[in-house]
C-alpha cells in the first residue's frame, strides 16, 4: 500500500522539511510582531504626529504662553525622531535574528565549559569566585545589545 504524503514531490521528509520551516517561520513572525521596539516605536510615531500637527495649528495666544516657543512642534518633531530610532532599530536587527544569536552564543558556551550537568561547571561561571554569574544571564546581556 502507498503512503500518502503532501508533498508534491511524493516524498514524506521533503513535506516534513518543509512544514518545520513554516513553523519556524510562523515563530519568527510572531516574535517580530510582538517586539516592544515596534510597538513604542510607533506610539512614539502616532503621538508625535498628532502633536505636530497641533504645533503647526497653535494661535499666537498658545505661542506666548510657552515663552514665544512652538513646544507643541518641537516636542512633536523630537517623538517622530525617537520613533524612527526605535523603528529602524527594530527592522534592521529583528529580534527573531537576536535569539538565534543568544541560542548560538548559549550552545557554544555549553559546548566549551560543559553542558551542566551537575558536576560543578558548566552553567556557573568557571572563574573560582564563587560569585554564581550564570552563563545565560551574560549571553542574554550581549543579546540585548
């Protein structure tokens, strides 16, 4: 009897393959989605908007009132600056990208100092202090950068 599979090539690892790298791209896109940079980037983006726009629209009574500055613009105009730094930063180095790194940093360190498998190194850093720095918490603090 045939086995029946869905890939158009009739192959069962190929279909495997491929529906593994659609999971995966399904978690890269829900990291993305979910990362803060975005988000208050384009809070940042929507507010400093709105208040540019109340700055182009002041009358000379609100204008005076702030010492004969346009606070609403310039404040305005500083949002969209901190949103297109946020923004650019979240495009140019996704976070889906940044766990990779940390996973790989992780499995390096692991391969180097031991898995941690209870017999005293690997997961705790090897340098006699005692100070119980863990080797996640540094490869987490690189990947945050």
């Amino acid at each position: 009897m045939a086995e029946r599979t869905e890939s158009p090539t009739g192959d069962r690892f190929i279909a495997e393959s491929e529906e593994a790298e659609r999971e995966s791209q399904r978690a890269e896109r829900a990291a993305n989605l979910f990362d803060l940079r975005r988000i208050i980037g384009g809070l940042f983006l929507v507010y400093g908007v709105i208040l540019t726009i109340l700055g182009l629209t002041d009358s000379q009574a609100e204008i005076d009132k702030a010492a004969g500055t346009h606070v609403n613009l310039w404040t305005g105009l500083a949002m969209i600056a901190v949103a297109i730094i946020f923004l650019v930063w979240a495009f140019t180095r996704p976070l889906s990208k940044q766990l990779e790194e940390a996973e790989r940093e992780k499995a390096e360190l692991d391969r180097q100092y031991g898995d941690g498998d209870g017999d005293g190194g690997g997961r705790f850093a090897a340098d006699g202090g005692g100070n119980g720095a863990r080797e996640d918490e540094r490869v987490g603090a690189r990947a945050a950068n």
